[in-house]
C-alpha cells in the first residue's frame, strides 16, 4: 500500500521552510513547500503583465484546523492572505493560493 | 526626414502624460513587469482615411487607445482609475496633440483583471480617442 501521508511527509521535509500562518486559531510556524512561478496576465488591449503565482503545500497534519480564504501567512518575510484552499485527492496536504497584501 | 502622424501623435501623447507623472511607453509591446507599473502605453491601433480634395489630401481617423495599468486591490482599484481618468482628460482637453485638429474622446472602458491564481490584482483603464488629421497626398508626416 502506498503510504502517501508519509511521502507528503518526505516532500515537506527536504523541500520546506518555516512559514507563519495565522488563522482565527491563532499564530503559528509550521513547515511547508513554497512556490512561486512567473506567468502572464493579459488585458483585453496592451502589452501583458508579468506576475507571480505563488503557492503553498502544507501538511494537513501541521494545521490546527482547516485553512481558509483569509487566513494570512508570512513566508520569506512576505505577508500573503490564502486567496484559494484545495485539498490533495489523498487528504495529506493543502495546496494554498496565495495573494501578497 | 520628420515622423509619421501617428509616431508624432503617440510622442505628444506621451509627453503630456508624462507631465502628470506617469510612466508612459509609446511602443511598447513587451510584457509589463511588476515594478513598473502603475504604467500607461499609447497605442495607435487603428486608421481610417480618405481623399478630401483634388490634390489628394487625406483625411485620417486614428484610434489612439491610452491604457493605464495598476496595481491594488479589490476595494480602491476602481477610485484609483478614475482619479487617473479625471487628470488625464482634463490634460488631454487643455493640451490636445498638435498633429490633431479634432482629438475627442469616444469611448472609455475599465477591466479589473482577476488575476485568480496570481499574487496581485490589477486593474486596466482603456480610454479611446478618436484623433482626426489632414496630411497631403504621399507625404504622411506633414500635417495639413
């Protein structure tokens, strides 16, 4: 059987940094993986805007409770609010998206 | 040899905008990063034209699109674009582009990009003018 909370696990543990979430429970550090991929973002005249779609992985484990949209999280000493909340088809992880405030 | 109409209407345009304070390309069309905006480009996108007289001389229509991009939030992105509209017509009213006779505004629309997955929001102001010119037969940089 595939343990795939324990290969969360592993990911987190060689990909991951520190990050501070804050939530109505509360402010805590927690591990998680960090990802920031440049893409493009086109209006309907003009040239394109290059942005950022940074997201995080973290552990359902780690959490207290469930993330939700606007809970904030400090990472790399940037301070982004959860824009977006999925969770992984094995129930392991969350995969946040992020909105720098 | 002098610039065509519409590089001379782009360049005025910029000049005034720029006098307000804002970044403005004239020919731009690379992607915009981050730490440039907010930003202003001036696009000349489209010409109409036709003969006007025996001797050929034109009369063009030139759709000139000022598109102004921020960066902000869901909450002030709106207010803040139309306080950039506010100064920028006003502007454009006092101090029209010398290559025009008639520069008038036809349309203005306004985009609040949903970046979903992005970091940011950004809101996009498109404002439409229709500049009107007169330029003799085979001689597109001279202004009638």
């Amino acid at each position: 059987m595939v343990d795939f909370a324990g290969a969360a696990e592993a990911v987190v543990d060689i990909f991951g940094e520190d990050v501070v979430y804050e939530s109505s429970d509360g402010r805590f550090t927690i591990p998680a993986v960090f990802r920031s991929e440049a893409h493009r973002v086109q209006g309907s005249r003009g040239p394109a805007i290059t942005s950022k779609r940074p997201e995080l992985t973290i552990l359902q484990s780690a959490m207290r409770a469930e993330p939700v949209e606007g809970d904030r999280v400090t990472v790399r000493s940037a301070l982004y609010t959860v824009a977006s909340v999925r969770q992984d088809a094995e129930a392991t992880r969350y995969l946040l998206g992020l909105k720098r405030v | 040899m002098s610039d065509h109409v519409r590089k001379q209407i782009r360049d005025q345009l910029r000049t005034t905008l720029e006098g307000l304070g804002l970044r403005t390309f004239a020919n731009r069309v690379a992607a915009l990063g981050e730490l440039e905006l907010p930003a202003v480009t001036v696009l000349t996108e489209q010409e109409t034209s036709e003969r006007t007289s025996i001797d050929g001389v034109l009369k063009r229509e030139i759709e000139v699109a000022i598109v102004v991009v921020f960066e902000g939030d869901t909450v002030s992105l709106d207010d803040e674009l139309d306080g950039q509209a506010s100064r920028i017509e006003a502007a454009l009213a006092a101090s029209p582009p010398a290559a025009t006779r008639l520069f008038v505004l036809e349309s203005t629309s306004l985009e609040l990009l949903s970046d979903e997955e992005g970091e940011s929001w950004y809101g996009l102001m498109s404002m439409v003018y229709r500049a009107t010119t007169f330029t003799p037969k085979g001689d597109p940089t001279t202004i009638k």
